[in-house]
C-alpha cells in the first residue's frame, strides 16, 4: 500500500481514526486518449499557486505542502488508511527512553540531482530549518531537540521594533551524525510524540545544493528525493512534475508525468474535470454540492471521503480591537455552525464543536464551548468588552469555494450582535498568505487547519504555543505555554493528551480562534484514469495512480 509522507501520521502508536482511501475504478486503459503503455502516461490536477519557494521547513500552507509531499521521501510514511506508520527512508528508529533516538536511513537511496542522500542530509536541513536568521515557518517543530533554544531566538516584544537577539550557535547540540547512514537525534526531555513527527515535510533531507544555492534559488527549481522530480514552474500557471527513475524505495510511479494546473477560480478547474480536461480535483466547488449535482455530473468518478481537517475563522490578535477574549467569545457564539453545515454545505459538513479534529488521536470530541450558538450569551458579553466599533471586515481567499460560508458567518455575527460584519475576498491564495504572515490583517480571516500528523499535539502547539509556526494572529497565553510544554515531553502519549486536555480548557476560555467546521471532501477524476487512491489528509496519492 502507498502511503502519505506530509501530513497525517503515527510512530509506535496505532492511529485513532478511519479515514476513506479510495481505491476507484472507471473506464479503461484507452479511455481519455491513453497511450497503449499507460506508464508513460501523463495526468493534470488542480492546485494553488505556493505561497513561497518550495523548501520543506518553510512550507506551511496545502498548496506548495502537496507539491513537497510528491517531490520528498522521508524517514516515516503514513497509510493511506490512517492505520499505524511505517519507515520509509529509515532502517530503523531506536530509543530505549524517548530522550536519545538512534535513526539508521537505508543506504544508497538518491536526490534528485544523483547525489546519496545520507544522514548528514537530515542533521544539516533540521539544523537550517532550526536556526531563526534563516527565518524558516516551521522552525518551532524542532523546538524538541536539545539546543534549539541556542539556535532559535524571538522578538522579545512579539511584533514590534526590537530584533531577535543573535543566536548562540548555528546547530543544535542534540543532532550528531554517527556515519553516512546513522545519526542520533538527543532531546531536551523525554518526548513520547516525537517520532509521530517524522513523517511531517519539515523533517525532510537536503542536498548539499540547497546550502550552496541558497534557499530562494533552492526553492524555485527544488531537489528532493521522492518518486517525482521538479521539471518547471510557470508562476500562476503550472508546475511540472516528472518520474524520478532513480527512485528506488516501495512507492514508484505507475505513470510519468503529474502536471500541476494552477486556477484562480476552483469553479473553472470543476468545468474542466466534468469535461475530462482536468484528470483529478481535491476539492469541487461548494456550488456543485447542491442536490448531489457533483455526483450527477461525475457518476463514478465522484469520490466521497472524511478527512482530519477544520474549517477556521481566526482573529488577529496583534490588532488592538481583537485582544479582548470576551469581544472574541461573543462573536463565536453569534455564529449558528449547524445552520452553515446544512445551508451552505448541504450536509457535507459537520459543525465543529471541538478545538482539534475528532479523527485525530487525542482528541476530546465537545471541548469547545465557545462553538456554541448562544445569541443571548453573545450580546451579554458584547457588552461587557464594551462592543465594537466599526467595520468588522473576514478576509477569504477567493480562488476557492468560501465566499459563501465566509458570508453567512458575517452576516449571522450582523445580525446576532449589530456589528458591521461583512465577508472580503482576497483575489488569490499566495497573496492572502502573504498578508497573514505579515501580520497586516486588520480582520478575522480564514485559517483552516489540515493536520500534520495525527496527534493532538500538532493542534495545540502550531496554533496557539507563543512562537508556534502557524500561530498567525500571535496569541499567547503563559499557562498554555507551560501546560503544552508539559504535555509534550510527557513520558507516554496518555499523559500527553491529558495534558494537552488542560491547554485546550485555556485555549476555550481565550477564543484566539472559531472553529466553524469538520471538513468532509468531495472530490473527482477523469475517465482517464483506471485506479488511484487518496491520502489520509485526502491529496492525491500520485503513486497509486494507474491509467
């Protein structure tokens, strides 16, 4: 079976959901004017235009994210099925206390460029993503191994005129390369959850290119080590992708070529899946959802899954209007989530009623009061913040279906509590990210989280651990902080979880976000293709693809 190398997945622990992976069927090797020798074949799918240069420790968003999952092979792989984790690039991965972790990668297993790729390759791109002048998002998720805090210092006043202060060293004293092939991992506290984390692209090898081209070179014309290679980026257009020969781990390409199509409008890329110009589309639009028209329109090419996703409205907390948590709390509960699900998804949804997914393993279903429809409760603690003055503006990215349910929550929240809500599109992705990574937000905006690996902790310490890589509107709360970090180097995932249970209870009394939604995916292929399968997290597992 193939298996999802980003974003969902569990080292020593059997993974607590069930997820479709759907193995399809339709047409036949000629259909869709397939060549007779199918693994030549070529295949067009949807994307969004990445918000940076691909580079796996400063890729935080879907849309280059899928892009780095098909071009990088890591050392732990996900099933598609959401079952128990497996290696991939390493032997074996030891550790006798969950401090010191002894990881052998498998030998003579190739970048892109022919290069080995050795152990070195994971010290030297872990200690990069980790040292903070590199200014890399994801940086936080290194954050367990001993000496990242000489590596990795912060803006002492969060977002303001001072500088971080120069680290004290360039590499963490907890990475030692034994050998080529060996190297040993020692972290600042026993930490049960750490190789659940393996998988996720952060933690991907280098070549030695990347450190003499720099990151941005690096990253417009990348060199990973998976079952594709980089051919081509045209900005706002396409990016190329081609099979990597060399590839000589279990999940090889059943065809050869994978064209990324990049859109501006999720409901041109629909029009030309249902006319077979487009070969597979993660998500149809929410326009397409009514009356099953997505199934009437695709027959047995539809596909219906579950995934470990959340649909989110976030606030910027950084904006002086936004820093009261009973203004925050009231908002939320202004928000009628089933009437959404029902009206604006027509039941493809569920209402969110939890902090982290309910699929994800640690998850405590009905934790979050504040997901609540209480109008009452809502205007009572308008009040008491002292209301809201002026426009109330939710930013969407409108390359994609959310111009609808962004609507409904703006007016819901005008309706309920008198506030000027109204819902604003940001013509495309890359763009909106730039701005929320820029703190320039001057309104709550959309932030839906697509898990990482499936635990608990990939839900509380990204988004709401002072400094964590997509914590975006800059919350922080000390007690949360201290419960994470207790909850992340406890000695077993049990306690780890309920540790983690005691953030959430904060994290619910602040509202530094809304939870909306629990996604479910519709998606589509062409006749074209005769069998794939989709990841745990509901990508496009290019491997599985036959023709």
């Amino acid at each position: 079976m193939r298996v999802s190398k980003r974003a969902s997945g569990a080292i020593a622990m059997g993974a607590a959901f069930a997820l479709i992976a759907s193995g399809c069927s339709s047409g036949n090797d000629d259909e869709g004017g397939t060549s007779a020798n199918s693994s030549d074949g070529a295949i067009v799918v949807d994307g969004t235009e990445p918000e940076n240069p691909l580079v796996p420790a400063n890729t935080t968003e879907t849309g280059g994210g899928k892009i780095i999952d098909w071009l990088w092979t890591g050392l732990v792989e996900y099933p598609n099925n959401g079952g128990a984790p497996q290696n991939a690039l390493a032997e074996s991965i030891e550790t006798s206390d969950s401090k010191v972790y002894k990881i052998k990668i498998k030998q003579n297993t190739k970048f892109h460029d022919g290069t080995v790729v050795k152990a070195k390759n994971f010290v030297d791109a872990w200690n990069w993503g980790a040292y903070s002048p590199n200014g890399a998002q994801n940086a936080s998720f290194f954050a367990d191994i001993d000496g990242f805090a000489d590596v990795n210092t912060s803006d002492p006043d969060g977002d303001g005129p001072k500088k971080a202060p120069e680290p004290k060293a360039k590499e963490m004293s907890g990475l030692k390369v034994v050998d080529d092939w060996n190297f040993e991992v020692t972290l600042a506290a026993p930490t049960a959850v750490f190789p659940t984390k393996l998988g996720y692209s952060t933690f991907m090898p280098l070549p030695d290119a990347f450190f003499s081209q720099g990151a941005e070179a690096f990253g417009k014309k990348p060199i990973g080590n998976g079952p594709v290679s980089f051919v081509s980026w045209e900005n706002n257009v396409a990016i190329k992708l081609t099979r990597f020969d060399d590839y000589n781990l279990r999940d090889k390409m059943k065809i050869k070529d994978v064209n990324v199509k990049i859109y501006q409008d999720d409901t041109a890329a629909y029009n030309d899946l249902v006319s077979n110009n487009l070969d597979f589309q993660q998500q149809v639009p929410v326009s397409s959802l009514a009356g099953d028209n997505w199934k009437n329109d695709l027959g047995d090419r539809a596909i219906s899954s579950t995934t470990p996703s959340t649909g989110i409205i976030a606030f910027p907390i950084y904006d002086k209007r936004f820093q009261n948590p009973k203004l925050r709390k009231a908002i939320s509960l202004s928000v009628n989530r089933q009437e959404i699900t029902d009206k604006i998804f027509f039941g493809n949804r569920k209402p969110a009623d939890s902090w982290a997914n309910p699929l994800t393993p640690g998850a405590k279903p009905g934790n979050c009061t504040a997901c609540q429809f209480k109008p009452d409760e809502a205007k009572q603690l308008l009040a008491e913040a002292g209301g809201f003055t002026g426009q109330l503006k939710m930013y969407y990215n409108a390359d994609a279906s959310h111009k609808d349910w962004m609507e409904a929550v703006a007016g819901q929240v005008k309706n309920t509590l008198g506030i000027d809500a109204v819902a604003v599109g940001v013509p495309t992705f890359a763009v909106f990210r730039q701005n929320i990574n820029a703190h320039k937000m001057d309104g709550a905006y959309r932030a839906g989280w697509q898990q990482d690996y499936p635990d608990v902790e990939n839900w509380i310490n990204p988004l709401y651990v002072t400094g964590g890589s997509s914590n975006d509107g800059l919350y922080s709360n000390p007690e949360v902080d201290a419960l994470a970090k207790q909850a992340s180097s406890a000695p077993s995932l049990e306690a780890s979880h309920e540790l983690f249970a005691k953030a959430v209870e904060k994290i619910d009394q602040d509202v530094p976000t809304m939870p909306i939604y629990f996604g479910g995916q519709q998606s589509g292929h062409s006749v074209k293709i005769k069998k794939m399968e989709l990841s745990n997290v509901g990508e496009l597992d290019i491997t599985s693809v036959e023709l």
